[in-house]
C-alpha cells in the first residue's frame, strides 16, 4: 500500500478539522484500496468526547461495509490514539493501524503505552508510524500555537477593557 497517499486524505481530513477550529486530526480506513470512512476531531463542535477522527472513520467504514468487524481494513490517522480509539481499533478488529505523528501525553499505540500490542486482548494491530510525521506534526504545532496567541489576545483585551473601567 502507498502509506503516504493514504495518509495525505487522513491529512485533508486534519485540514477539515481546522477550518472549524477543532484540533487538526484527521482519519481514514481504507478497505481494498478504497476510503470507506472519513473522520476528523468535531469534540468542540458536537461537545462530544467521542468524536474523535477515528471514532467517526470506524463508524462510517462499519456503515459502509454492514458489520462492526473490519478485519480487513487500515485505519490511517494523523495523530498516534488515544485510549478511547485503540480501544474502539481492537474491538473493531482494524489489523493495521498507519499514523503520523507521535502522542507522547496521549498516545496508546507506543508511546504511553501499547493497547494495540497487548496480549492480552483477543486481537492485536500491527502499527506503522511515523508516515508524513513531520506534516501531521507541524499541523498541531502549528494549531495550539495559534490557539496560545488567541487566547493571550483575548487576554490582554479583557485587561485593556478592566482598566478603561476603573
């Protein structure tokens, strides 16, 4: 599989999310070559915290295919899951799990710890990471930076307006 092209639709999705001012995360599962489910972050938006990317790409792709095992899919996502999301990818039998960027404060595929390794389980996902780090990377960066900027702007004006009024 061409693990960057597939990536850069999970990326257009990240871009989706962006343009609504939620956290720039995007995912897709792909089944036989073709995208059957599309996702990106709408948490703030449905003020839902299982709307996650992959939350609703899962959902879409089970939708499409008529059945909740998706054994024969790859999910591509942005970001490395969360809890929530490894946890939906092993009960949603997904066996390849393709992401971008690193999670170190969040990550369950590696990097706090490796839900979709985990023996335990009745099912496990290979995972390759890293593909198109550096721009599934910088569109968070880049995002919370902003966000930062916002919110110190909105700061200092809500400081201005106190001093007008005394």
């Amino acid at each position: 599989m061409n693990h960057e092209k597939y990536m850069n639709i999970a990326i257009e999705e990240a871009n989706k999310a962006l343009a609504l001012d939620e956290v720039p995360i995007g995912a897709i599962v792909v089944h036989q070559g073709e995208v059957i489910g599309r996702g990106h972050n709408l948490r703030e938006i449905g003020q839902n915290p299982t709307h996650h990317a992959e939350m609703v790409a899962i959902q879409q792709a089970s939708e499409h295919l008529g059945s909740w095992r998706l054994e024969d899919c790859t999910l591509y996502v942005t970001l490395e899951p969360c809890v929530m999301c490894s946890g939906a990818i092993v009960m949603s039998r997904i066996p390849v799990v393709v992401y971008g960027a690193h999670d170190p404060k969040g990550g369950c595929s590696g990097s706090l710890m490796n839900l979709l390794h985990e023996e335990r389980f009745n099912h496990q996902a290979t995972v390759i990471s890293g593909i198109c780090h550096d721009e599934c990377s910088q569109l968070l960066k880049d995002f919370f930076k902003d966000l930062r900027a916002k919110k110190k702007a909105q700061k200092q004006r809500q400081s201005e307006v106190e001093s007008f009024e005394k």
